[in-house]
C-alpha cells in the first residue's frame, strides 16, 4: 500500500514537474515573441505602399497603376448598416461574439473542407485575426508570424469590446480599386455613402472582402462576384440575419457598378494581366513596394484594335451582333500583341431591358477573349492536321453526300453543309478550304480519329474540351477561349512550334532588380509537312473561291495570309482566324447572353474585324511567305 501511495505521489510530483516546464517555456515563448510587438490598437502604423504599375512592352506607356494613393474615410459603427455588418460576419466569422478572439472550431472546419478538396482554399481566421495581420504583418507564412498574430489577437480581444474591433476591422479592410474600409468601398463601387447601401450592395462589398483584386466587379470575374454576393445572403438566412423573401429581393436585385476613375488603358488586357499576377503571386503581390510589370501589350496596335472593333460592331448591330473581341499574337514568341475584349470597356450596355450578367446582348467590362464560346469551323483545321499526321494529303479524296452518322448524343446526326448542297467527290484540301460539313465528319470519323483529333486541339493548347465527345466537334460543337484557339492557331505560323500565351515580359522591384522575367522556349507539337500543308490550303485564296468568293475578308493583297472562319449552326457565334509568319489574329462576334444574329456569315462579320487590322498590322512587318514541302 505504501509503496503504491509512493508511486502516487512520485507520479504527481514528475508530472507538475513537466506542467511547470512547459509553463516556463510558453512564459518564455510569450515574453520572446512579445518583447517587439506594437500596441494592438495602434492601427495607424501602417507600411505606407508604393503601388504597382503596368506598363505596355516599351516601358514608356503606363497602361494602370495598382494601389497607388490609399482610399479611406473610417465612419463610426453606428452608421453602418446593420445588414452589412451581420453579412461580414456571417461570411467571414460567423462566431464573432461568441470566440476570445480565436475560432477553434472554424479552423478545425476548414482543414477539414481543405482536405476534403484537397487545396488550401479555406481559413479558418477571425475577424481580429485578419485585422492585426493586415495591420502589422505581412502574408509571409511563418511559425514565428502565426505566433505573434495569435498572441496580439488574444490581447486585442482580451482589451476591446467586440463592437470596437468590429468598427475598426470594417474601416480598414481592403475591397481593391485602392480603396480601404467600407465607407471608401461603397463610394468608389456605388457612388454613395455607406450608411445607404442597400442589402444586395452590402452582400456584394462582404463577397468582395474574400478576393478583392480578383473578385473586382471592373475585372473578368463579376460573374463569380454576383454568386459570392448570392453565397453571403445564403449565409445570412442560415445565422438567422435576414429572411428567404428578404434575400430572394436582394438577389434579384439589379447591381449597377460606377464607372473606373482612375485612368486605365487596354483594361480586358490589364485585369488579364492582373489575373496572371494574382494566380502566380497571390493578392499581397499587388500591395508591394513599387514593381514595374512590362508586358507584351503593343501600344500601337492596341489602340487600332479598339478602334476597329468599335466600329465593325456598330455596323454589324444591324445583324443583330451587339459585341466583338480581337487579339493579336505574335507566333514566333507567343507574346499577346492586343488584346480586346468587347467593343468597349467603358461603354454603357444597350439599353435592352436585361440584368447585367444574367440576359444582355453586350456587356462591356467581360473579357470575351478569355471565355468559352464555340468555334464553329474554326475547329476543323486541328481534325485535318491530324489526318495529315497519319498519311493522308491535299488530294485524299472524300465523298461529299448525304450522311447518316449514326445516333450520337441520343439522336441520329446528319449534318448539312452550309449552303445545303453536296458536290460529290471533293479533296481535302477543296473540303479544307471551302469549308465543307458532311467531308469533314467524314475525315473526323474514317481518317483522323475522333480520340486523335481531340489530341492534337489539346497539344496546340486547348485545354476546354470536355467528354463525352461526338463528330460534331469537328464543325465547333465544343467550346474554346479565343485566346487559346488564336494562341493554337499561333502554331501553324511558327512551323509546328508552340509557345503558350505571353502577357508579361519583365517585373522588377522598386531598385529594378528583376524578380521575374519570361523565358518561354518553343516546343514542337506539330510535324513540319503537316504544318505546311495546312498554311498551303488555308492561304489557297483560289481553292477556296467556290464558297467565299475571291475578295473576301480571309483575301489580304499583296500577302501571303492563311485564315479560317467559323460560324456556329445557330448563329449565336462568329468567328475568324488568320496568320501569317509574323502576327496571328482572332476575332470574335456574337451577343453576351449567346442569342442569335441574323444569318449572316462570320467571314462577313468577324471577317470585317479581322481583314481590317490584320491589313494594318502587316503593313508594320517584312513580307514573309510560309515555307513549303519539298
């Protein structure tokens, strides 16, 4: 019995032994992670930032400048809204009131979401912990960081009434355009004061909190903007903040967006740009010290680009075709020339009765160029490289007939050519250039391969293809990106080479030392005589006459210019692609909401984009004549 009690008492004095060491090291801990910590309410001591700016290739055209001069007018709690503080706090720490500062529950939430996904998109930080980190620390993910913020949380939730964080937390968090705090938010997005913002314009400023450079409501993802808006109102009915009726209003709610103020020019390119920055860098890049982003934009022919888009689109409106896009890529660096993404950024829309983002015809702020539409026949020179690549040539010949594709998709296929007629037995390259339905199936299904065709589209640098597959993506039946079926195209005009997509050539810091330079190197993905092949057909202006006509947009005097139009069998697309050695270049026309033009061809449309600058364009350049087959 003795020697049990013994034990007893030896086993308690070992482990106060061990409470007390592990008390004297988080003493220390404390006292070593605390002894150069600023008072927490001290935010004021701001790092002021020198901002970023983006310049055309040159150096010498600053096209935006990134938080330059802070926007920020703090306000008294009590004049914020009531439904905008419980829509922060529903969707950014939903315990508020009721956590000493830390949220053990929503961090153990979010690894678990985290895992679940298998990325780190969740956090579980708190409101006081996002103030002290965005006052004091940088986003550096340290040990030695998370200490000192938790500890200066915990003694900033220990000091100040929750109300009190809360007023300081909504005064300065950033909702990008330079501005910081609600009161600057709401003035710069809504031209009014915070105090009267409606309930769908206090959702959209706590969905913008998340991501404020990506989620800008001026940049290319308003539409993930409008359904975080929609998650946070989801978020208030279940804390109980707001009723179903209340957030099916404010979700129906039209959200109009003032106008930039501050000076930008390409602006679909720039926030394309900004994307890049943001994917490869993250948000807090965009809040260093004074870089300078040069990047590939060509000045020049950006502002031609606009010009002429412009006014293609206002003489196609009569045909029902209320928007446009256009980029210019050079093939031999793949370095973005211009980039346009609507007839005009700052454009108001047309006064159609439609809700901006759901069901209008033309949206100026979206960026077309870098979204999915279809091709049309713009697709079908990757389906025949690909039979080129097995054998087959120019002067294969097919059969130009009626045809019964057999049940795809649930239905039978049998498609049409575009003036309805069949013309018998007919060469590839006369099916290439004329731009036949029924012989391009055919060559799809009997010479190239369906599996092998997707193949090369994907190697050329397509990346939006999806299965189930069928034959009718040989005549666009999938969608793409403009700039992934320029950027392809880009191949054919380097020989087979390709090099992705170029938007940034050069960042330096505020010394100019370079932190990031490009060095994309060719790769090739195409065979030589493959290639070749396809610039012959797509540049015999003569074999493709019979359908086109022998002045048609696709025919540029004086040059050797290959081109491919595509237009979708219910016309809610119009496109046209054409290169040469030097530059190639992809239009775009249609209608936001995908409604359908008048009958008219793309390579009248589109054609008229593309014929227009690329003339102009090539004026700039050496004459240059694509290399041919022994």
């Amino acid at each position: 019995m003795r020697k049990r009690k013994n034990k007893l008492l030896s086993l308690f004095k070992n482990l106060f032994i061990l409470v007390f060491c592990f008390f004297i090291l988080g003493l220390f801990l404390f006292f070593y992670y605390t002894k150069d910590l600023p008072r927490p309410e001290i935010f004021g001591e701001r790092e002021l930032y020198q901002s970023t700016k983006i310049y055309d290739r040159t150096g010498n055209v600053l096209l935006y400048e990134i938080y330059g001069e802070e926007k920020r007018t703090p306000v008294p709690l009590a004049t914020i809204p009531d439904f905008l503080k419980k829509a922060v706090i529903a969707v950014e720490d939903s315990n508020f009131y009721h956590h000493f500062g830390l949220d053990f529950r929503g961090i153990a939430r979010s690894i678990l979401m985290n895992f679940k996904i298998m990325k780190p998109v969740y956090g579980g930080s708190t409101i006081p912990q996002q103030l002290i980190r965005s006052t004091f620390f940088t986003n550096e993910k340290t040990a030695s960081r998370k200490i000192r913020e938790i500890i200066l949380t915990l003694e900033l939730d220990r000091r100040y009434s929750k109300d009190q964080i809360l007023e300081w937390y909504l005064n300065q968090v950033p909702f990008g355009s330079n501005s910081y705090g609600v009161e600057a938010a709401s003035q710069t997005y809504f031209k009014k004061p915070v105090s009267e913002i409606s309930l769908a314009q206090a959702a959209t400023l706590a969905a913008i909190i998340q991501s404020p450079t990506y989620l800008s409501p001026y940049g290319s993802h308003k539409d993930e903007l409008l359904a975080r808006k929609d998650y946070v109102l989801n978020r208030m009915i279940k804390e109980g903040y707001i009723s179903q009726d209340q957030a099916q209003e404010a979700k129906k709610e039209e959200l109009v967006f003032a106008k930039v103020l501050q000076p930008i020019k390409a602006p679909h390119f720039v926030f394309y740009v900004k994307d890049f920055l943001i994917e490869k860098y993250g948000e807090s890049f965009l809040r260093e010290k004074g870089f300078k982003v040069y990047t590939s934009l060509d000045w020049g022919m950006q502002k031609e680009a606009e010009t002429i888009v412009e006014e293609k689109v206002e003489l196609n409106k009569i045909y029902n075709a209320f928007n446009g896009a256009m980029v210019a890529i050079d093939p031999k660096t793949g370095q973005i020339l211009a980039m346009v993404g609507s007839k005009n950024w700052f454009a108001d829309p047309y006064p159609e009765n439609c809700t901006p983002g759901k069901d209008c015809l033309f949206e100026p702020q979206p960026n077309v160029t870098i979204r999915n539409r279809q091709p049309g026949s713009a697709f079908k020179p990757f389906v025949y490289a690909t039979a080129f690549g097995k054998g087959y040539d120019d002067k294969t010949i097919v059969v130009d007939e009626p045809t019964n594709f057999g049940v795809w998709g649930g239905k039978e296929y049998s498609p049409q050519n575009y003036d309805g007629l069949f013309r018998g037995p007919v060469t590839l390259r006369e099916a290439l250039a004329q731009s036949l339905n029924v012989p391009s199936v055919k060559v799809l299904l009997n010479l190239a391969g369906l599996e092998d065709s997707i193949k090369t589209a994907q190697n050329l640098g397509i990346t939006t293809l999806n299965p189930p597959f069928g034959p009718s993506i040989v005549l666009g039946g999938w969608e793409v990106k403009l700039l992934e079926m320029t950027s392809a195209y880009g191949v054919f005009a380097n020989d087979g080479l390709r090099i992705p997509s170029v938007s940034i050539l050069k960042i330096e810091d505020k010394d100019g030392n370079e932190i990031f330079k490009n060095e994309s190197s060719p790769k090739r993905v195409l065979e030589s005589k493959v290639v070749r092949l396809i610039n012959d057909i797509l540049s015999d202006n003569e074999a493709r006459t019979p359908i086109f006509g022998s002045r048609s947009n696709l025919y540029v005097e004086g040059y050797q210019v290959a081109a491919k139009t595509g237009t979708t069998q219910d016309y809610k697309d119009g496109w046209a692609i054409g290169y040469t050695p030097s530059i190639v270049v992809g239009a775009w026309v249609g209608n936001n909401n995908s409604k359908e033009m008048k009958q008219r061809p793309a390579v009248v449309l589109a054609g008229s984009i593309f014929n227009e600058f690329i003339r102009k364009a090539l004026a700039k350049y050496p004459k240059e004549s694509f290399l041919k087959n022994d």
